[in-house]
C-alpha cells in the first residue's frame, strides 16, 4: 500500500509505534505528513527570500560606498 505515496510521504506513515491498519489511517497520515512538507518548505523559503535581500543590500550599500 505504501508504494502508492511519495517515498518521504511513505517513511512517516509507516513510522512509529504502530503502522497503519485502514486505508483511511494512511490518507490521514499522508495529509498530515504532506501538511508539516509544505510548511518545511514555506519556512525555507521564507529564509531564502531574507537572505537573498539582505545580499542585496549589503551589495547595494557597497556599491553607494565606492
């Protein structure tokens, strides 16, 4: 059953105590699991953003210096 989920999706339903024994106990893992992905990246990408503005600032103030 596991093979019908992405692979890191896969590996949390099938951690902890106790795997999945309904169908509907791996769709409820899976979206839980795919939520706390997304967010992950949302986060990510978020310090991306931050990063890549402040070089540019920094790049723009030099600039103004010289």
């Amino acid at each position: 059953m596991m093979k019908i989920f992405r692979t890191d999706i896969a590996k949390q339903i099938s951690a902890g105590r106790s795997p999945p024994t309904l169908v509907a106990d791996c769709i409820n893992r899976a979206i839980r699991t795919e939520y706390w992905i997304n967010q992950d990246k949302e986060v990510r990408a978020q310090i991306f953003k931050v990063k890549k503005e402040k070089r540019a600032a920094l790049k723009q103030s030099q600039l103004k210096q010289n």
